[in-house]
C-alpha cells in the first residue's frame, strides 16, 4: 500500500523492510512539474525505500494563501502514488512535517530542496542525532509551482 492514513500503518511498512535504507521528503506538491519529479528521483536514489510526507489543503492555504492548493489532497496524493520513484505516502496538517518526522522510524536520510538552508531543514536534529545525514537537491530556480500559477493568470484576459 502506497497511501497511508496514519503513523502506525506506515510504521509497520517500515518496520517490515528492516534491510533498507529509509529516505524521507516532503512538500505540497500543487501542480507537479519536473522539478518536483527531479526532486523524488534524487531522494529516492539515496536508499532503499522513500516515503513521502504531502501537506494537507488546510496546510497549504496556511501556507500559501485562500487559493491554494490548486489540486486538492487526494488528487495530489494519486497523482504521487503513481511515481515509480515513491514507495510510501503520508498527509500532515501542521505547517511542518516535525510531528510526522519524530513519530517516523528508521528515516537515515532527509532530502529537501536546495533552497533551504541545512540548518533550516525541519527534522535535522533527530535524523542526524541517530546517525543519519540530511541531503539538499539543487534547487531548479528556472520553475515552480508559484511561477507556473502566475503566468497562467498574466496569460489569461
């Protein structure tokens, strides 16, 4: 199963697999372009099995303002599942995944883009505190889902 509703099932996926190399990432993943799909190659080629944390939509419109997410949860979270590069998939609401990172086990390595800054990368210290390494994907500047949303309304009359 791809989709998990809660900590425990993706626990227990986890926990099955205590061979592999587990990697984790997150995001909001509105409107998926090739540099999310870049970003999900890159951390899925760091070990064995990547689990994936999506905002939810109240998360989003948090974040990014009322008209956001453009696509709602459960679309998203399909239009994940069926990446070949993405073993398992888990919603939060906070604003960050914190909570869902401490309650994950055996993560060994957590990849956000490159426009963070390592020490500004949420779940650092408790993936680094058991052994693991924290891993930024070069940032595309030339895309993203914000620039995308924008020249879709300056193109619109």
């Amino acid at each position: 199963m791809k989709i998990h509703s809660s900590l425990l099932s993706l626990n227990r996926a986890i926990h099955n697999r205590k061979e592999d190399r587990v990697v984790f990432t997150n995001g909001i993943f509105d409107l998926l372009h090739p540099g999310h799909v870049q970003l999900l190659e890159y951390a899925r080629a760091q070990g064995d099995l990547l689990i994936v944390g999506v905002n939810t939509d109240a998360s989003v419109r948090r974040l990014k303002g009322p008209d956001r997410p453009l696509i709602p949860l459960a679309e998203r979270m399909e239009i994940l599942a069926a990446i070949r590069y993405v073993d398992h998939l888990i919603s939060f609401g906070e604003d960050t995944p914190a909570r869902l990172i401490e309650g994950l086990h055996r993560i060994q390595v957590l990849v956000k883009g490159g426009d963070y800054r390592p020490e500004d990368v949420v779940g650092r210290e408790r993936v680094l505190r058991e052994g693991g390494k924290v891993l930024l994907f070069p940032f595309r500047t030339d895309i993203s889902t914000t620039r995308i949303i924008d020249r879709i309304r300056n193109s619109s009359g």
